[in-house]
C-alpha cells in the first residue's frame, strides 16, 4: 500500500476524491496522504456543494486518526 501512497495525486473534482477515497478505504494511512497532497485551499472549490454524508465521516474518522 506505500506504493499506492505514493502515487496518489491531488483531485480535481469531488468525484475523483470520493473515487480516490474509496479505493483506498480500509487503510487511513493512503486516506491521510490523499488529505495532504490535497490543497487545503482547493477544497471549497472541488466540493462546491457535493459532500456526500458518509465522504465527510470518513474524512472525519482519518484525520482524528492521525491527530489525537
């Protein structure tokens, strides 16, 4: 999976984040990556309107993950 990590380039769109997401669920450390590599001031622009419910609880549950 460090592999996949590596490769994980930021989305354009919220579709291609919760694809991304999805494909790397089961392990928050890619899910973590995929945060990170994701600009923080991008995020209003490829949500817009879109989050699904279940997209913001997985991103939720990753990032108490990793800052407890």
């Amino acid at each position: 999976m460090a592999e996949a990590a590596k490769s994980i380039s930021p989305p354009n769109t919220a579709y291609q984040f919760e694809v991304s997401c999805r494909a790397l669920s089961g392990d928050r450390s890619p899910q973590a990556h995929l945060l990170k590599v994701t600009s923080p001031s991008a995020l209003p622009q490829i949500f817009k309107n879109v989050m699904s419910a279940s997209m913001l609880v997985d991103i939720v549950k990753c990032v108490a993950t990793f800052f407890r």
